[in-house]
C-alpha cells in the first residue's frame, strides 16, 4: 500500500501512486487504519496456521493412541 525510502512517503492504491504527506488529515488516518488491518490480518493468519499445525499433530497423536484401542462394533 505505501512506500518509503529517502523521498517521500507513497500511497499506491488501485494502481494510482499518491504523495502520502500532501494527503488531508482524514486521509491519512484511513491509511493508518488499514494498515493496522492488515497487520491484524496477517496476525491473525499466522495464528490459524499455527493452530492448524497443533490441531494436525493432535490428531496424528490421537490416531496413533486409538490403534492399541479396539474400536465399537458398526452398527
């Protein structure tokens, strides 16, 4: 969304590049706004992947102690 370097802060949106400093005020915080969305987005992805990972080997450890086990009759 923006880039920086030695020059001026760039907004690029919808493949239009902006000056991010000569942005009103209330621009600017919408800007501010979604990158704090994205960084909670990308959290928040990490955070499923994380739990998918540990819900993956809990299953392999469940399936592996259900083998010494003899499972219910179908019906």
């Amino acid at each position: 969304m923006t880039e920086s370097g030695d020059q001026n802060p760039v907004l690029t949106f919808e493949g239009k590049r902006y000056d991010l400093n000569t942005l009103p005020d209330e621009l600017k915080e919408l800007v501010r706004g979604m990158q704090v969305a994205d960084a909670q987005l990308r959290l928040h992805e990490d955070t499923l992947k994380v739990l998918a990972v540990g819900r993956q080997s809990m299953a392999l450890q469940l399936n592996e102690r259900l083998k010494t086990l003899n499972p219910l009759p179908d019906a």
